[in-house]
C-alpha cells in the first residue's frame, strides 16, 4: 500500500464551457447535478484536516495540491485563498506543499493571476490546438469557440510577471486533425510541459474512431508522427510528458506519469460536497463507478486506500489482464488507463481500448532509441554526435 500524495480538490462542480468530450458532464456518470456548486468552507477545513492527518501519519516530506472542477476559477479567489490557507495551516512545516491548478483559462485575468502568483498556485490550461482544431470541441454552451480567450489568457500567463506560474498545456487528441498542425499550434504558446491525452473510453462505449478489438492504429499513428517531430528537433521546446515517461520506462526507470507504466496510483479526489472519489475518469464508465461512499467528514484517506478501486491500482502487474502479463511490453503500457480498460457491466481485466495503438506508439518510440542508443555505442570517441534533422 502506498500513500496518496496528490489531493484533487474541486473547488467548483459547474464549468463555464460546454465540450463536447467532458467526462465530468458529457459521460455515464451525471452526479455533477446533485453535487453543490462550491466546495464549502466546511469541506475546505475537513479536506485540509485530512490532509495534514495522511502527511503526518505517512511521513510525507511533499504533497500536492490540484484544484480541479468544473472550472475551479468560477469558485472566486476567496475560496482559492481559503483553501491554500487552510492546507498549510494545517499542514505546517511537516511537509512541502505544492499547489497547482487545471484550468480553461477564460477566468485568467490580471487579478486572479496576481492572486495565483502571490499563492504561488502553478497553472495548467487545457488547449487543444489551433483555433481550428480547438473550436472542434471546446465552445461555450452557445456554440461560439472559446480559442480567442484561451489564447488571450496563455498570452497573460506568458508575460514576464507571470510566466514562473506556466506549468503545461493539456491537449485531447483528435485524430482528425492534422498531428503536425495541432503540435506546432501548441508550441507557439510556448508551453515548458505537454500532456497529450487519448479521449476517454473504453470496450463497451468506445471511444471516437476506435473501434473495439480492431487492428488499426489511428491514435498510435497521430502520436508516431508527433513523437518523430518531437524527437528529432534541434531542441526539445517542450517535455511531453507521455514520450518522456515511454523513454524513462524503456530504459528501466520510473515513469512518474498515470498514462504509462506501473506505478501504483497516489492520488484522490475530494468532490465539492466532501466525498471521497477515484480517479475523476472512471466518470466515463458508469453512474458511480468512481465513487468510494467516503467522505472527509466521517473517513481517513487511509480508508480510502482500503477501497478495493483504490487498491486494484495499486496492485500493478497483478491486476492486469492475463494478455497485459503476457504482454512483453507490459511494464511500459501498464496496460493503459485503468478506465479504457472497462468492459461493463463491471470488468476491468482487459487490455485498454487502445491495445494497437499502445504497442505502435511503444514500438516505435523502442525503435528509435535503441537505434540512437546502438550509433551512440558505435561511435568512435572522436566522432560527432547524432545531428537532430
Ligand atoms: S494493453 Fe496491450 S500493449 Fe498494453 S500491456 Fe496490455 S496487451 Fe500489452
């Protein structure tokens, strides 16, 4: 068993956008309806409480802190102070705290960034391309693309004052759209990290151009291309955390990274009312499939690691799927997310939805750094080093 070290409070359960992907809204689980709006001042305290409790109880020397939602900024900077007020309140010096937020950004204006930078609150945002390839999903319940303020608020976020804040970009893969086009659209704003995620899905409601069992490998082939322009760049403008976090563990280390390996889950949700939930994404498999019937009112997160979801991710190879143990890239794939490996009414023990695409990408990314690593052997001492295209 290992301990959480990463709390997801979401501080808001409604978002300001209406994508047309939102695993909060738009999947299985609708539970977002009877939640409150804003996490109380109440939960705060309790959350927090329970927090400094796992740190002291573990002897965590560093925890972190994700503000999640919905949109967590529709919850004001009022509850953003209270919440890193009563963390480390309650906390103290026993561990470091390291507070990061997930945002759209259409809140990110002048004063709520100086809020975050005198909260020393990192910022992620969610885009995902240009404004074509982001407008494709990511509008406002009206219909009108939200891009233009994305990309005003990145622009903020850049600017000298607080650009220490920028943590990353999220993107969600389409593969309609043009892999070279959307990864350039991204490097523009500059972003020190890079998470390209596969939309959610799984063996009963698959995910969009991933058909269960087939061969092809059109989410395997879109990333191929990206890594190939990644990898063979002059310089590296960017970590994206899935090719880096494939390379570690293609070299025997630690991945650090949900989206690969085995590294057992550490981390929890707290939901606006207080109850303790999973992973946010197992929001896409069923009504209250990512529940624990925990609350910070009533429950540790030692009990929480007690729940056999929890466990079950904990467990790594043993609880695979027999193909995933048999599977010689195993240790690499992890046999995917958790939540694309669902069968319903209520299996996990498959391989992920995207298998094919998991053993392209993996080869491929094998391929080319053993290749380098095999010229790098080769190479007399005198001899220059690989030229990046
Ligand atoms: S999901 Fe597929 S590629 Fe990944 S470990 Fe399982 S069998 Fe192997």
């Amino acid at each position: 068993m290992r301990p959480f070290r990463q709390f997801l409070l979401k501080l808001h359960s409604r978002c300001n956008l209406a994508c047309d992907y939102c695993y909060v809204y738009r999947h299985a689980d609708q539970s977002w309806r009877t939640r409150p709006r804003v996490m109380s001042e109440a939960v705060i305290s309790a959350a927090a409480r329970r927090i400094a409790e796992h740190v002291h109880a573990w002897h965590l020397d560093a925890v972190t802190i994700v503000l999640h939602g919905g949109e967590p900024l529709l919850a004001g900077v009022g509850t953003v102070r209270k919440v890193t007020g009563a963390v480390h309140a309650a906390v103290g010096p026993a561990a470091k705290v390291t507070f990061a937020i997930q945002t759209n950004g259409l809140l990110l204006d002048e004063a709520m960034l100086d809020a975050l930078l005198d909260l020393d609150i990192r910022v992620g945002i969610s885009l995902d391309g240009g404004r074509a390839e982001h407008d494709r999903h990511r509008n406002f319940a009206s219909g009108a693309g939200s891009f233009d303020a994305v990309a005003a608020a990145l622009n903020r976020l850049r600017h000298d004052r607080y650009r220490s804040l920028y943590s990353g970009l999220l993107c969600t893969v389409d593969v309609r759209n043009d892999p070279i086009d959307v990864y350039e659209s991204l490097l523009a704003f500059e972003p020190p990290a890079l998470d390209l995620l596969l939309p959610h899905g799984n063996w009963t409601n698959p995910p969009p151009r991933r058909a269960p069992g087939d061969p092809g490998t059109p989410y395997g082939d879109w990333l191929v291309t990206v890594f190939d322009r990644w990898y063979d760049a002059p310089d590296h403008r960017t970590n994206i955390r899935l090719f880096t976090a494939i390379i570690s563990l293609l070299l025997n280390r630690a991945s650090g990274y949900e989206a690969a390996g085995l590294d057992p889950v550490d981390y929890i949700t707290v939901e606006t009312d207080g109850s303790l939930e999973q992973s946010d994404v197992l929001k896409t498999v069923a009504e209250g499939a990512a529940a624990t019937g925990l609350s910070v009112f009533r429950n540790s997160f030692d009990e929480a690691l007690q729940h056999p979801g929890v466990q079950a991710r904990q467990q790594g190879l043993a609880a695979l799927s027999a193909d995933c143990r048999a599977c010689r890239i195993v240790r690499v794939c992890g046999g995917g997310h958790y939540a694309h490996r669902f069968r319903a009414p209520d299996d996990f023990a498959n391989p992920t939805v995207y298998c094919p695409d998991q053993k392209r990408l993996i080869g491929h990314i094998r391929e080319r750094v053993s290749a380098d690593l095999r010229r790098a052997a080769e190479r007399p001492p005198t001899a220059p080093a690989r030229s990046p295209a």
